[in-house]
C-alpha cells in the first residue's frame, strides 16, 4: 500500500483550492469554499465519529430528533414524540412533505430501515450501535412502522435520556437515510433530506454538495443543529487540506472562504493581516491524557491523583493552545449548564502534594508511557509538555510517537498506559462522561470503569429534570476527582477563519461547522 505524502497532498489541495477559485461556465452559481483534513472513509451516518465524517454527513442527514445549542432536544423529522405511561415506546409522527434527495417521500419504512441496519451487527461494525443495544443502559428491542407516518420504538427499560442518545452528533444524529443509499452491501451515495445533497466525491481530492432544491426546512428559529435551515449557496466544496500551513496560505489567497478549527498557532498573525475574519466559541468538550486504570503500576489511585497534580493547567492552556481555551479540572465542559460550583473543585496543580502520594504509593520512578501521535503537532506537543511537567514531580515520563491509525487502534483496545486524548464535543454533559465510562471487560476503550460512576450515569439518564440532574452530577464530579482516571486539564476553544464575503457562519460549541443559513456576499 502506498502511503501519502503530506506534502504531496498539501500541494495538490493548493492546486485544487486555486482551481476553484477560477471562474467558470457555472458562474452564476454561488460555490463556498471549505475544507476537511482527511478523506472520508464511508458515508453511513454515525459509522465514523471524527470531525471530517461528520461535518459532511450533517448537511446531508437528518435524524428524527435533533440538539439545540444547550443540549436539550426538539424534533427534526418528527412532527411531534408521544411517550407511553411506562417510558418504554416512544412514537414518532413523521413531518409532512419531506422528500429524500432522489425525491422519494419520507415514510416510516424508511426510518425502520435505517434503524434496523444500524442496530444490526451482521451490517458490519457501527460506532454507535452500543448506545442502543443494550451494552449500556438503554436497549432498543424494536423499531416498527404503525403506518406510513407513525413509527415506534419499543425500549427494553424505561431512558429518560433516549432522545438525547438519538440526538448526539457523534453519532450523526442518527441520520435517516433512504435504502438506496447502499448497493450491494456498501454504502455509495447518502441519500437524506437535509438542506444540502451529494454532488461529487473525488476521492482523496474533494466532496463537494449541492443545495438541495425540495428542502422543507422547519419554522423554529435555528438553534445548534435544531430548527429551521437553509441553503444559501449553491455548492458546499469540502477540499482536503491535511497540512495546517496550506490552509493557511490559502485562505490568505482568497482560495479559501472557510477554515473550521484553525490551528491556534496561525490566529493572531492571520488576523492581523486584515484578510480574515475570525469566529470563535468554546467547545463541549474536554482535552485529556486518559490513564490505563487497569495497568498494574496506575491502578494504584494514588498515582493517579499524583499525574492530575502535576499538571499545570495555564501552562498546558497558554503554550499548546495559544491562549484560546480555559483550564478546568472536570470531566463536565465549562460550557455545560452543569458545570457549576462543585465543578470547580478539582485537582489542581501541586508539586509537593503530587511527591506525598507518589511517596505513599511506594513509586520508585518507573517508566509510564504516553503515546501520541505523529498526525496532529498539538497532541504531540501536549505530550512532551507534561513529560517536563510530570518530571518536576519526579514522574517518568516516556513520550511514544505512533502513526494516528496507531493510536486509534490502541484506545479502542485499550493498550495503553498514558494517551493524549481529546473527546469530540457532547452537548449534554451526560453523553461526554457516558462516552468514556463502563465496563473495560465488554468494552475495551472505556476509560472509567468504577461501577458507581455508571450508576449515577444511568441516574442521570433517567432524570430530566435539570435542577434534579445538577447533585447527581455533583456527585459524579467528585467521584471523577478521587477516582483520577485521567487528567481533564482545559475545555478547548473553536476558532474557524473566514473570508470577509462569509455571512452567517458562527462558531459554536458542537464545532462541527454547519453551513445551512451561510451566505456568499459579492
């Protein structure tokens, strides 16, 4: 197999992007210009949850459900959701007049048959199925169609969160897609009915889109990927620019109209030339070094505690990220309507304290590995910032550079001692911590596996009261605090460069951009 060459296919992302800045025979039409790092892999929604995936798939799909900005959930496709006394059947009535992109009518058999495949595992491997099958607290035991606008979930025990895990953009909202979406077994083209459809796939170059002409947008006032959406332009081009230093030079040619999540390092200096304009937000998210808590050496919590104590957190703020992002100590974003006074308290920098427990434990200087990867610059320089760190209290650091594919790998098996980690964003602060907690013996890639931290998950899934939910999460703050199972040292901050003819774009704590009610000005 042929590896590419970064700069080889920086160059051609240059040649791509100035391409497409030519006018043409289509001249009249409106093409905004962005980007992703990498090529997509499959366009099944929620089969891949990386940025890339799912900032392309999320103008195309649209699930029954969709998250507001704070993570509360209003229908999408749905007209509207009745729910049986006993919490266990949700009933969707499906939206009148909405059409897939091949102009077939949305019905519930199309629903049943994305569902069906989604939860079935002879389908091949789908990043969310666990979420729903039973691995955690919530089970699906039936999709069914009661006619042609009325489907029902039956659950296997009452998930006061369902609509929520059905929302989570990891997952791709668990966008509707239409049968002939796959050929053969494989998935070709994405057939949704969201406001942009699938125009051209060259692959290893660029995705491009087009406005969707029959799009039935909803009336509410757009809010995260919720209420009404509409395509302004009329192609969305997605060029693949994996190297930060190409991005940048070409939205400083006018090239490029957006660059979602610059590398920090570039912001000050770009906007100060006059060019760009920059549109930022903190992300629900949390930037991490996971800890093996079943590693012989680190299941001692001691040790554990001593790794957060070690870290300064400004520092790590101010050198890797430039400055955009805030230091926090919670596994809960700052963002989170959750993050409130107990959140605060954490486990913070302390040299002489990190020296006791270490002391304590019987630490003797043994090596802890922390792999990275060579992909990212960021992860690697988070990396050898807390090896420094973690020295001055008398931790041995070894830093491991693996390709990115590597890395994957190892988290979902979870063969690792150290690994900087950083958790796409989760609008309900429930669905960040469920992300990386439960039992490591049936799922490998879970961080935290303390029975009682799932417990109180599983409370808080089934309360949806907010001022119910604040002392659960409270409470699993703190156990977070004691148990130590990885150091969660700042929420991130989302910057995107965009060119001043840009209208309508905002930053914002899902980061995945979202280009429904973005317009071109001339």
């Amino acid at each position: 197999m042929t590896v590419p060459n970064p700069i080889r296919l920086s160059l051609c992302a240059l040649a791509l992007l100035a391409g497409a800045a030519a006018p043409g025979l289509a001249g009249a039409q409106t093409t905004l210009r962005t980007m992703i790092t990498a090529d997509l892999r499959t366009v099944m929604p929620g089969a891949n949850t990386d940025d890339n995936h799912g900032t392309v798939l999320q103008q195309v799909y649209e699930g029954l459900v969709a998250s507001r900005a704070d993570g509360t959930v209003e229908p999408m496709l749905a007209a509207k959701i009745d729910t049986s006394a006993d919490g266990l059947n949700y009933t969707f009535t499906l939206r009148d007049g909405v059409k897939f992109h091949n102009g077939a009518p949305l019905t519930a058999k199309e629903v049943v048959w994305t569902w069906n495949y989604f939860l079935d595992p002879a389908k091949g491997p789908w990043q969310c199925r666990a979420n729903f099958d039973g691995s955690r607290a919530l089970k699906v035991e039936s999709v069914r169609a009661a006619d042609d606008r009325h489907v029902v979930f039956k659950l296997a025990q009452p998930y006061g969160a369902f609509l929520g895990m059905m929302a989570r953009g990891d997952c791709d909202g668990t966008g509707i897609a239409h049968p002939d979406s796959v050929v053969n077994g494989v998935w070709t083209t994405p057939i949704g009915t969201g406001p942009f459809k699938w125009a051209e796939w060259k692959r290893g170059e660029y995705v491009e889109l087009a406005r969707n002409p029959d799009y039935r947008s909803r009336s509410e006032p757009s809010d995260g990927l919720a209420g009404a959406k509409a395509a302004r332009v009329d192609r969305l081009r997605f060029t693949i620019v994996p190297d930060p230093a190409a991005a940048r030079a070409a939205v400083l040619a006018g090239n490029l109209d957006v660059w979602p999540s610059i590398d920090t390092k570039f912001a000050k200096e770009m906007e100060a030339t006059g060019k760009v304009r920059l549109s930022g937000a903190e992300i629900a998210s949390v930037n991490s070094l996971v800890i093996q808590t079943a590693d012989p050496l680190l299941a001692d919590k001691r040790i554990r505690q001593a790794l957060n104590l070690a870290v300064d957190n400004q520092a790590m703020v101010d050198a890797v990220l430039d400055g955009y992002g805030r230091p926090a100590t919670s596994a809960i974003p700052l963002t989170s309507r959750y993050y409130g006074a107990a959140e605060k308290k954490g486990l913070a920098y302390n040299i002489p304290l990190a020296r006791k427990l270490l002391a304590e434990a019987g630490y003797k200087g043994q090596s802890i590995k922390l792999t990275t990867n060579s992909r990212f610059q960021s992860m690697q320089d988070i990396a050898v910032l807390y090896q420094a760190l973690a020295r001055e209290a008398g931790i041995n650091i070894e830093v491991e550079v693996v390709e990115w594919a590597v890395q994957l790998d190892r988290y979902f098996k979870g063969s690792y001692q150290m690994m900087v980690w950083n958790f796409a964003p989760q609008l309900d602060a429930l669905f960040v911590i469920d992300r990386f907690t439960g039992d490591k013996s049936r799922q490998a890639d879970r961080v935290w596996g303390n029975p009682q931290a799932s417990q109180l998950l599983a409370r808080i899934g089934n309360t949806a009261s907010a001022a119910e939910r604040q002392p659960l999460f409270d409470q699993l703050h703190q156990l977070f605090v004691d148990d130590a199972p990885m150091i969660a040292w700042s929420t991130p901050r989302s910057l995107s460069a965009l060119s001043p003819k840009v209208k309508g774009f905002q930053a914002w704590a899902g980061r995945k951009p979202r280009y429904w009610n973005v317009e071109l000005s001339k």
